[in-house]
C-alpha cells in the first residue's frame, strides 16, 4: 500500500462532521449521483473519448497520482487534455496559452468536462462529488510546507467540485497566496459540512464554473 503524508497537529472537525450520519448522507449522495450522472452522461462521455483519441496521439484517460482522505495516495481519471502526462516529483501546472494543451483538451479544461471520468473515482470511494479538489503530490509537498493549515484539507475525500471551484479559484495558482486561498475556503467547507450546501455547491458548478475563465 502506498504512504500517506504524515499529517500532526490536525484539528479534528466536530463530531458531527465525521459521525454516522455524516459518512452515510455524504456516501448515499455520492453513490447515487455518481452512478445516476454516469449512465444520463454516457453518450457525452463517449463522443468526449472520440474527440480526445482523433484530436491528438495518446491515452483518451490521463491517470495521475493524487492525495485522498488522511493523506492517503490515489489515482485519478481525467481525460487527457495536454499532450504530457507528468506524474513525477516535478509537476508543471497548465498556464495561459500553454503549448502542452491539446486543441480539444483546451476547451475540455475550460468547461471542466475533462473532469467527468472521476465519476468512477466517486463510485470506487477514492472521492466524492462535493470537497477540496485533489492536487499532484508534487503540489501537495510544496503547498504543505509553505501553508500552515494545508493538511487540513485531507480531513475528508477530494471532490470533483467544491466551494473553492464555485467561488472562482480553480485553476492555474500563480502564487502561495492564491493557494492559501483555496484552503481557507477548503477547510471553511470541511467544518461547516451540510447536505444541503453539498447539492448547492453542485449546483452552483453547473451554472458557475462554465462561465469561468481562470482554467486553462
């Protein structure tokens, strides 16, 4: 099994966040929306696959390593976008005009949809639809030491959306301060959980995210 990050001095969230209850509402939302989404999605998911293999040389799926809940690696899906698959302790993030971006990877970045294939991350219980987006390990030992509260954010699964996304940062982060925005809104997610701002957020990422313009 891979190592986790060690994670000290992590403040538990309050026992209704990580109670019963809480694992059972978050999971029969996740299972059932995952699942419901994927079979309503399949023709799109499909004509996606297609776009992807004849707009560039490669694997339709770009499978990297990312960090889960206590810190634990995964692999996640994504459709490939770009026409490298860095997983390394080097990662570079996608900039603005980046030449590693593919012409049909460009537009699946900016809408998000190459996100969509982390329906099978949420059924297999590596995510959930609603939390912190999953970030490289590469990023994460960076980030990790350079912000105080970063590993808070493990404290529950990654998400393919989350309050950070709906509020604007997604994305390039140019600096450590962009970051530390991020995990303010992260951790401010993490500790004042609710179903019902879970089916907001998701919400919220259909009619927000799209119009978005800070992912490339």
């Amino acid at each position: 099994m891979e190592q986790g990050y060690a994670i000290t001095g992590l403040e538990q969230p309050r026992a209704s966040r990580t109670g019963p209850a809480y694992s059972l509402q978050k999971r029969f939302l996740d299972l059932a929306g995952s699942l419901g989404l994927l079979i309503f999605l399949a023709p799109t998911l499909l004509l996606i696959a297609l776009a992807v293999k004849l707009d560039s040389r490669g694997p339709v799926l770009f499978v990297q390593r990312r960090t889960g809940l206590n810190g634990v690696p995964f692999r996640v899906y994504k459709f490939r976008s770009m026409t490298v698959a860095d997983d390394g302790d080097v990662v570079k993030q996608a900039t603005r005009n980046d030449s590693r971006v593919t012409r049909v990877g460009r537009f699946l970045r900016r809408s998000s949809l190459d996100e969509l294939p982390q329906l099978l991350n949420v059924l297999k219980g590596d995510m959930s639809l609603v939390g912190p987006r999953p970030h490289a390990l590469a990023h994460d030992e960076y980030y990790g030491a350079h912000i105080a509260d970063y590993h808070k954010r493990f404290r529950t699964r990654p998400g393919i959306t989350g309050l950070s996304q709906v509020k604007g940062f997604r994305g390039e982060t140019e600096t450590v301060a962009d970051m530390e925005q991020r995990i303010r809104f992260d951790n401010h997610y993490i500790e004042s959980w609710s179903i019902l701002q879970d089916i907001w957020i998701l919400v919220s990422t259909a009619v927000v995210v799209p119009l978005q313009r800070t992912a490339y």
